[in-house]
C-alpha cells in the first residue's frame, strides 16, 4: 500500500511540473505589469513657434527684461485658483507643463490662449495639435480681464 501511495505521490509531482497550457478566454483581459512612464517635461508632438501670435486681441507682445513681482503675485494667485486643477509648473497633468513656456510660445500666444481658448481651439494650429496631445482636453474660458491675463503671463514667467 505505502508502494502504491509513494508511486502516486510521485505520478502527481511529475505530472504538476510539466508544461501548463494557458487557456484562452474570450472577454476582458487585464495585465498588471508595471509599465514605465516617460516624465515629459515639453510636448514632443506639437512643434515651438515663437512667431505665432494665436487668435485674439493680444498682438506683437513683449516682456521688460524685469519681472514685475507686483504683478507676479497678482498671477499667482490668480492661476493657483484657477489653473492648478489642470496644469503644474514642471509636469504635465490633464494640461502641458508651463515651465519655461516663453521658449516655446510667444507672450502674444499665451496671452491670447489664457484670455480666449474657445477661439484658438477652434482657429489656431498649435492650439489644435495641443487639444490633440491633451487627448481633447478643452481648456475652459475662465473669463479673465486684460489685466488678470497680463498678471498670469507675469506670472508664467517666474516658473
């Protein structure tokens, strides 16, 4: 009997050890491999412009070499209220990193952006590669004045 028994035990053992067939199964599947994810710090599909001033009432815009810190701070509170839900200064979240923004995009540009997204989303090409990358994303319009935008695009610059 203890014969039979080891003889057993020891069919099972080979038997578990041999190849395992997977079994496939229509419908949902998951894979939980951890994936490595790229930090982004610019966006790699939309190209710089520096040229393009966007669509609205901001043109040909130019920054004093100095900061206005007045104003600065004015920005910065205004974009922690309304801009941080969708943007960071170095990492790209629901919007782009707007760290060194003015090397990508004209002050005109960005103005223009900030004071009216419906219209650059709608007519501007950059504007519209970005709605793309952003997996169509709509910035909304926060109705800021004149003098708000121009105190965020300060701001902007402190990044």
């Amino acid at each position: 009997m203890k014969k039979l028994l080891s003889m057993l035990a020891i069919s099972v053992l080979i038997a578990s050890c041999g190849e395992k067939k997977e079994e496939k199964k229509d419908g949902f599947e998951m894979n939980r491999a951890k994936k490595e994810v790229k930090a982004e710090t610019a966006s790699e599909g939309v190209p710089v412009d520096l040229d393009n001033d966007g669509v609205g009432p901001f043109k040909d815009i130019t920054f004093s070499s100095d900061i206005d810190a007045e104003l600065a701070a004015a920005g910065e509170a205004k974009y922690s209220a309304i801009c941080t839900a969708c943007h960071m200064a170095e990492q790209r979240m629901i919007g782009p990193a707007l760290k060194g923004v003015y090397e990508r995009r004209s002050p005109a540009w960005v103005m223009n952006m900030i004071k009216n997204p419906d219209g650059m989303l709608k007519e501007d090409p950059i504007a519209k590669a970005l709605l793309k990358e952003y997996n169509n994303a709509i910035m909304l319009n926060q109705n800021l004045s004149d003098d708000e935008t121009r105190a965020v695009a300060e701001y902007l610059r402190t990044l």
